[in-house]
C-alpha cells in the first residue's frame, strides 16, 4: 500500500448554516481541492448539529501540510465566517490501513 497522509479538522458553525457550509464547500473548495498537488480524497462528516469533521488525504505529510495550509487560507474567507470558531485541526497522520470494497 502506498504512504499516505491524513488530516481532519473539525469546525463548529452558528445555527442554521450547515447546509450553505456544505455548498460552499462542494461548489467552490472541492475543485480548489482537487487541483491540489497530491490530493487524493475528501470528506466531511456531520457529526453534530452544527459540527463537521472534514478529512483530506494526500501522497505526502509535506503535500497534506501545504493543502492543508492553503484550505485554511480559503475557509478563513468562505466558512469562518459561517462559524462559531475557527476550523481546529484535531489530527494529522499516515494512514496505516486502508481498505476499499473490492
């Protein structure tokens, strides 16, 4: 299995957002996302009312650092401020199983 590197955030947004968080984040930060050097996948969760974990996945820690760095840049203007606090990174590491239905 090839190296890759994961990194999940979790933010909190004000009431009643959620759905234009996950808009923003489909219509505009995906395909910025997906141009990325070394992105691979992405993903988020909700997993409160208002809370949502969101998980990137890149080949390299350097590549997942940078794309991690410039998707802060873009929520700091897009999601921020839709929120109650800023996105707090809660983890970042190589993945070490990884299993597709075959």
């Amino acid at each position: 299995m090839a190296i890759m590197y994961t990194i999940m955030r979790q933010i909190t947004f004000k009431p009643g957002v959620m759905e234009e968080a996950a808009r923003r984040t489909e219509e505009v930060f995906l395909p910025f996302l997906s141009n990325e050097p070394g992105f691979i996948e992405f993903y988020s969760i909700q997993v409160g009312e208002q809370t949502a974990l969101s998980i990137s996945i890149f080949d390299t820690k350097e590549l997942a650092e940078e794309g991690n760095r410039r998707a802060f840049e873009w929520a700091r203007e897009q999601l921020f401020p839709l929120a109650e606090a800023p996105a707090q990174v809660v983890g970042m590491g190589e993945v070490l199983l990884h299993q597709k239905k075959a």
